[in-house]
C-alpha cells in the first residue's frame, strides 16, 4: 500500500478537479466529491471498489437546474486506491482516472464509453 497523507491525497482529488474543462465544471455544482477509507457495507458497494457515483445521471434529471434535490455524490475509496498502486505517482494518475470514472456516469457515460476514453 501507497502511504500518503488524507492531506496529500485530498489535494491529489482537487487537482484532479481542476483538470476539468470549464464548461463541464458548472454541471457540477450539485455534485459532492468524498474520500472514504474503504467501501462501507450500508451502501452494498463491493469491497473492492475504487469509487462509485451516486446519483441521477443529468439526461435522466427532469430538471437539471433544480437546486431543491439532494446532491449526486462521487465517493473515491482511498485505501483501494492506495493498495493497487505500486508508486505514489501511479497512485495520483488512477485517483484521477478513478475520478474522471465517476464523473463520466454523472454526464451519462457506459463503462465501454468510459473505457473508450481511457478512464477504465
């Protein structure tokens, strides 16, 4: 397992942020990016997981400017994401992949679409 600080690792996660093209980044305004430990059994997500969405992806929202619902969540799992990396600079490439995963569902995006991108 990669050490790295919650401090480290969180910057890793708002970098990977920031990398996102302006005019994708206001569709995320009701989006909340968490790092968990590892996946909790509440939410039946598998122990393996590197990160989940959790949401209603935008086509499917009847309203997407509607303000009143509770937010989409992206949820990163540090300690998967640490524990399949060999090198700390492995481990900050697949947090943004993993990220950029699980934003692509908010935007409507399959696993193949995903993985044509390279964010499998």
């Amino acid at each position: 397992m990669i050490p790295i600080s919650d401090a480290d690792f969180d910057r890793a996660v708002t970098a990977a942020l920031a990398e996102i093209p302006q005019e994708f980044r206001r569709y995320l305004d009701n989006v909340v990016i968490e790092v968990h430990a590892a996946p909790g059994g509440d939410l039946g997500i598998p122990a393996d997981t590197l990160g989940v969405y959790l949401g209603v992806p935008l086509e499917e929202k009847a309203d997407p400017g509607m303000t009143a619902v509770l937010p989409d969540r992206v949820i990163l799992f540090r300690d998967n994401l640490c524990a399949m990396c060999r090198s700390r600079a492995e481990l900050i490439r697949e947090i943004r992949i993993t990220l950029l995963h699980e934003i692509g569902h908010h935007f409507g995006l399959d696993e193949d679409q995903l993985a044509e991108l390279g964010y499998d």
